[in-house]
C-alpha cells in the first residue's frame, strides 16, 4: 500500500472551489482515495475523505460533484449509500475482482450521468486516474 500523507479539509464547507470538481471518497482507505483524486486532476480536483453517508449526502446537496466508494467487491459497501441516496440510475461499478476498470466503461458511465462510481480496494491505482481523467474529458467537453 502507497504511504498516505493526504490532510483532511478544515472543518466548515468542505467543498469549496466552484471551478475545481469535487470529489468524496469513502470507503477502505479513503484518505489515500483522496489523494490519488486530487493527485489525478492536476489541480483541477478538490478531494475529501468522508464516510460514505457523509459523502453522498454532500453530492445530494450539490456540494460535491462526485462519489468514489470502494471496498472488496467493489459493488456492495462501495456504493450502498450512494444508491439508497442518490438513487441507482446515478451510480456505476467500473470494477469488481473479478472485472477490470477500462477506460472505455468509465467513460460511458460519465458520459451517461453517473455521478457515483464503486470499484474493489485493489483497483484504487488504476480506478481513480481513470475516473478523474474520464470526468475532466466530459467537463472539458461540454465547456466547448
């Protein structure tokens, strides 16, 4: 496992740049998540490492853009709030164990509106990037 020196946002609005995309992780070793997001974005993410009610309640609210959840299988604690909260039509399991992340389901799942995305804990190195990059291609997209 990669060493984490990730330091949570201060207390008070945790998102709070309107131009950067906003990030919630949860899950097994969110505050590496955290990292890796904003790590991915080149500056252009803001991350935090919540729990995940915490987290989907955030986005629900619109004061995070998007979800990150893992845990083992990738599709049952990883997402489970985010679907009670958000709803199933707005979350996607880009990898399982027994599933490898691609670019190309990552990119249809934003492309589709998904706002919340759920992978195995030892898919984090390879999710994430793949999700930021996925997300920021689809915002630079619509930005024209």
């Amino acid at each position: 496992m990669l060493p984490c020196h990730y330091t949570p946002l201060p207390k008070g609005p945790l998102m709070t740049d309107n131009k950067a995309i906003r990030v919630v992780a949860a899950g097994v070793d969110a505050s590496l998540m955290a990292q890796l997001a904003q790590d991915a974005g080149g500056g252009r993410v803001e991350a935090a490492a919540l729990g995940d009610m915490q987290g989907a309640r955030l986005v629900k609210k619109g004061q995070a853009d998007f979800y990150l959840g893992t845990c083992w299988s990738g599709g049952g604690g990883a997402l489970a709030a985010a679907t009670a909260i958000l709803g199933a039509k707005q979350v996607g399991i880009v990898g399982t164990p027994g599933m490898v992340v691609t670019e190309e389901r990552v990119r249809t799942m934003v492309g589709e509106g998904r706002i919340a995305f759920g992978f195995a804990y030892e898919q984090t190195a390879t999710a994430i990037p793949l999700i930021i990059k996925a997300i920021l291609a689809h915002r630079d997209a619509q930005a024209g």
